[in-house]
C-alpha cells in the first residue's frame, strides 16, 4: 500500500470499528466501540477521507444530529447517517 504502518493499522481499525457498527444498526442489538481508537480514526477520517470520497470508499459526509455522542461523528465522516436504525418489521 506504500502507507506508514500506523496508517494501515488505523485503516484496519476503522474496518473493524464501523463495520460491525453497520452490523448492529442493521441487526438491532446495540454495539459501542471502545472510546481509546475514536481519535486515531477520527484523524484518520478527516486525513484520507477526501480521496476516500474520491475512490468512492466513502460517502459525503452526513449531517451531524444535535447532540451526536464521539462516536456517531466517526460513521457520518465515511457517509452513514449515525442515527440510522433497521425499520421496525
């Protein structure tokens, strides 16, 4: 990838971060990241996030709820809305 290691390493992170965010969104049971990485993946967000859009990895980024906790800053920088919940069946 030609990338620092820790660029890679957070890169990962973020994969294992946001990924089973959209799993639990789409399955129901609540899910919380552990607080000590959301800095290093919010850097890494605000840092790749351009060409990630570009790439079409990410979304644009969603609109900020009033209120939004850390963490649902991280799913809006890569597009997701941070308050998306399945619908009720």
């Amino acid at each position: 990838m030609n990338l620092p290691a820790r660029t890679v390493g957070a890169m990962a992170l973020l994969d294992l971060t946001v990924h089973p965010w959209d799993l639990a969104r789409a399955t129901g049971p609540p899910w919380t990241p552990d607080t000590e990485g959301l800095r290093v993946l919010e850097e890494l967000v605000a840092v790749m996030g351009p060409a990630a859009r570009k790439a079409g990895v990410f979304g644009e980024p969603a609109p900020m709820p009033a209120g939004a906790s850390a963490f649902e800053a991280l799913p809006a920088g890569t597009g997701r809305d941070p308050r998306w919940s399945r619908p009720a069946a």
